[in-house]
C-alpha cells in the first residue's frame, strides 16, 4: 500500500534539495563569516605594540587639546575625531582629514570659513579621514589599523559578500542563498523536532560510539538544533546588506529606519555674539554629566563652524553591549542640544540600531563573539553532513529498488 505523503515529509524534501542547491555558496560565506569573526582580536595580536601602550607610573595623558594641536602640526591635517579608551593601556584612536586650502580658515584653527561647509564627510580633501593610532602619553603616532592582515581580512569580506564576483551578480547570489539559509534554520527545526515528545533528549546528544553514518546525522541534526537561533538572526540581519526591499520593509515593519546612522549628520549651529572660545577639555567636562556611565568616549570635531560637537560614549569589556550614549553640544557656547541615551529609546529602535552588530556577533562583545564563532563553524559545516546524509540515503535507496525489482512476478 502506497504511504500518504505527510507534511513532515514535505518539510524534508525542501529542507534537503534548497540544501543541495546551495550547499556550496552557504558553505563558502558561513566559512568566510566564520574567520572574519575575530578580525580585529587576530590584528590586535599580531601587532601589539600599536594597540597597546605603557606609562610610567608617574606619567600622564596629554590633554585632548595638547595632543590635537600636536598630531595636527605633525601630520598636516585636520582632526576631526578623538577616540579615549576607557582602558589606560590602549592607545587612542584619532582621525586625521586632510587640511582645508589656504584662504578657508575660520576662528578656529583648521576650521573652514563661517557657512562654509566641509567639501567631504568629515573634512576636506574629497576622501575619508585617515585614522591613527596614538600614544596618548607621548604623542607618538604608532600607525594605522591597517597591517599585515587587512588586505586578507578585505578578501575574506569579499567573499563573504559577493563571493569577489563585481557587478552585483555575486551579492545577489548570496542573497538568494541566505534567505534558502533561513528557509534551511526554519524547516530544520521542524525536522528535529521529535514524533514523539518522549524521544527528545535523543536529539540533543551525540551517540559518539555508533556507526559514522549515525555520528554524521547527530552532529548535522543536534549542532544545527544549538545553533538555530544565532543562525536565524544572522541570515534575518544579514538580508538587510544584499536587498533594498528587504531594508526598506524591516524598517516599516520594525518603525524604524535600519542603518538610519548612515545619513545623521550632527545638528546645526550658528556663531553668535555670545560665542566663547572652547576647548576638547570643556566640551567633554560639559558631555560627562550627561553621559555617566563609564565606557569609551569619542568626540567628533566639526571640520567647519556650522555643526554641533557631538560626544559619545560606548561600554567597553567582555559583555559589553555594542551601543552607544551620545549628546550633541553648540561648539559656539557648550550649550547641550541633543542627548540621546540607548536605554531611553523604544525597544523596536533599540533593535533597529543593533543590525550591524547582531549580523557581526559583537552585540554584547568579546562574550557573543565566541558564541557567534562556534555557530558560524557549526554553519559552515551543515552543508557538508548534510550531503553525506544525501548520499547515504540515496545508496540505501539503490539496494531497496533492485530488491524490489527482483521479488516483483513476471507478468505472463
């Protein structure tokens, strides 16, 4: 008697030829996911003396302002950005752009004429502003994040994106794969889920003393289960790089804009007759109130007269949460015009500005990146336990057919 086909059935019939389909792009984007993991942790370690700094037991920082004043003769720009980490031995992160031309200075030192607004985002040279990592002790500049390993980390980024294939085809093949990806998570959690409910803790062991085949189907079948919701949250995050409808739609659906901070640009100001020459140090002293809790601290420059100094403030530490506290002062008088505190924003917001950490594993730091690495190697390995079991399958099927070939009566 022929079975019904059942919906368990169904589900495992897309889980297992969506797999097949695209077993070798999820394979090759869950690896590259898997070694970009700890990107910065590997630069950091293969050149230490950048990162970190000593200081003797006397010694003290320079203020913010001495040392701006000496990076910017030394380098022959203009800084627009200041990194304080809240560890004493890590060096500060500083962004350099490149000086306005001669005839475009304002009060302030390296900042364009009143109404003058900066030719490029954050300052003036048609180009990013450089970063540098400095001894905040000595003002020594020790170099540039970039090294040994930033153009592998590049390739790997590459591939993980668009699979180093320009044009837009690549992104879109990884695209196509990740949304399979979360079809995949979804109907493999169906699958895992036991006919009967007394029979479930079979699916969260592997029998380590059967057979390879049985190995094989625990590790596919019960790392998948451990991994399916950092798994689901990274194909669900990682669709808002490969499609603008998929961006635009989260954003309604959530009420709120994803990678809205990619466009904010700092508020506007303007000089008044009651404008008081400020320092860094009065700034951060005026942002410290507003923003107590400790953490790194970054203050962005304005590259011209006619934006607000903005000063944020991030968690730092093994469970940090990667979000950040920021207010926005009048360079003119010090005078606060935007405090924005992560924990006062709505949940759906909360949510929303975490995208790019969630899809990168750093959402709660060094801790999450260590879950996100396991899952990572756990995807990366799916594709590859599940074609075993295909294969299985299909030459248990082969004996099956030929027996039953063999037992069925000649018609006659």
């Amino acid at each position: 008697m022929k079975k019904s086909y059942s919906l368990r059935k169904l589900f495992n019939d897309v889980h297992l030829w969506l797999g097949i389909a695209s077993g070798l792009v999820l394979f090759v984007v869950c690896l590259s996911g898997t070694i970009y993991t700890f990107r910065t942790e590997v630069e950091e370690m293969l050149e230490p003396n950048k990162y970190k700094v000593e200081a003797g037991a006397n010694a003290q920082v320079l203020s913010p302002d001495a040392l701006v004043a000496k990076l910017e003769q030394e380098l022959k720009g203009q800084v627009v950005s200041l990194e304080i980490p809240q560890d004493k031995a890590l060096a500060y992160r500083v962004g350099v752009a490149q000086k306005p031309e001669a005839g475009e200075h304002g009060k302030k030192e390296g900042a364009a004429a009143p109404g003058k607004k900066a030719e490029a985002k954050g300052g003036h040279g048609g180009g990013r502003p450089t970063t540098y990592l400095v001894n905040p002790y000595t003002g020594a500049v020790l170099g540039t994040p970039e090294g040994p390993a930033t153009e592998f980390f590049s390739t790997v980024m590459q591939l993980h994106r668009w699979l180093l294939i320009d044009g837009g085809v690549g992104k879109m093949i990884v695209g196509v794969s990740t949304i399979i990806f979360t079809f995949l998570v979804l109907t493999g959690l169906v699958l895992w889920w036991p006919k009967k409910i007394k029979n479930w803790k079979q699916g969260l062991k592997v029998k380590t003393d059967a057979n390879w085949k049985r190995i094989n189907h625990d590790l596919h079948n019960t790392f998948g289960f451990y991994a399916f919701l950092l798994l689901l949250i990274m194909s669900l995050t990682g669709l808002c790089w490969s499609f603008d409808w998929y961006r635009e739609g989260l954003s309604k659906v959530m009420g709120a804009e994803v990678f809205k901070g990619r466009r904010e640009k700092p508020m506007s100001t303007v000089a008044t007759a009651d404008a008081k020459d400020l320092t860094l140090v009065d700034y951060l002293a005026k942002a410290a109130p507003l923003l107590p809790a400790d953490g790194d601290t970054k203050i962005s420059i304005p590259a011209d007269d006619t934006t607000a100094v903005v000063v944020s403030k991030s968690q730092a530490g093994f469970f940090a949460l990667a979000a950040s506290d920021k207010v926005q002062l009048d360079q003119h008088n010090g005078e606060t015009l935007k405090v924005e505190l992560f924990a006062d924003k709505p949940l759906n917001e909360q949510i929303v500005s975490l995208i790019k950490p969630l899809h990168l594993g750093d959402v709660y730091g060094t801790f999450s990146k260590i879950l996100y690495f396991f899952a990572c190697l756990i995807a990366t390995s799916l594709p590859v336990t599940g074609t075993l079991i295909w294969i299985n399958k299909l030459r248990k099927k082969k004996p099956a057919k030929k027996a039953a070939r063999t037992a069925a009566p000649v018609a006659g």
